[in-house]
C-alpha cells in the first residue's frame, strides 16, 4: 500500500475537504491543457453541454441556473461563445427581450471533441469500476447535500 496514502479512518473532514479541492483543482488544469489545442475553455464546454441538454428551452435564465452563474456572466459568455461560432442567439418573436440559444454545427463538434478525454481517462483509469462506483455514489450524495443547502 502506498504510504502517502492515509489509513480509511485516520484522516479528518478538513483533509478530505483540502483532498477534494486538490483534485478539482489539478483535474481542471489538466483538462484545461487538453482542450487548449482545440482553443475552447472548460467553461464554454460546460455551457455547450447544458445547452445541449436544455434544447429548445436554452435561454439565458436557464443556463444561468443550470451553470449557477448570474445571467449577466452567461450573457457575456453566449456573446463570445457567439463571436466564436459555437452558438446562435436567437429572437424567437422579432422585438423579443428573450433569447433562444442553440448550438452550431462547430458547437456541436467541440462538445464532440469534449466527451473523448484521454485525460479524464487516465485519471480515472487508477480505479476499478466498483471504486468509480463508490466515488460516484458518494459524491453525488455530497452534491445532493450542497444543492439543498444552497437553495435554501
């Protein structure tokens, strides 16, 4: 057993807090490295997935909420991202305040290109399948819980 590694019961919630913010840490940059050669931010990824998931519903609240930024971050994102080519922003009813966002074709290639990561991979490649199920289980429990609290 690797000796870095503490026994199951010998580490306090701080440490495991520090452990988790560690690991979103150093997966983000290394996934940032990866996507850097198709020069697309994590960021505009995560935006081009829930968009994707939302369909015809895409609007800037909704987004916002599903991202958990303020409308006017998304916004300025859904500008660029537009600038880019990734997304369409859309008047349904000329006039309208409202906008509909969909995804490009090119939006749609880059969240292509996004789900194939040889880095989250190898990351994940260092467990078996029944610890990515424990891990998975246990953080969704943990994320459950954040999402209660924040709501309330």
């Amino acid at each position: 057993m690797n000796k870095s590694i503490k026994s199951v019961h010998s580490f306090s919630n701080f440490e495991l807090f520090l452990l988790m913010g560690k690991i979103n840490h150093l997966t983000f940059l290394a996934r940032q490295r990866e996507l850097s050669q198709y020069h697309i931010p994590g960021q505009q990824l995560h935006v081009l997935r829930i968009i994707q998931e939302l369909g015809s519903k895409a609007s800037l609240s909704e987004i916002a909420k599903n991202v958990e930024r303020k409308i006017n971050v998304i916004s300025r994102q859904t500008i660029t991202m537009e600038k880019d080519g990734l997304i369409r922003r859309l008047k349904d009813v000329p006039k309208s305040r409202l906008l509909r966002i969909e995804l490009s074709d090119k939006g749609q290639e880059m969240l292509k290109i996004g789900k194939e990561s040889k880095t989250i991979d190898a990351i994940l490649s260092t467990l078996t399948e029944k610890e990515k199920q424990q891990v998975y289980t246990s953080l969704s429990k943990i994320l459950a819980m954040l999402k209660k609290g924040v709501q309330n």
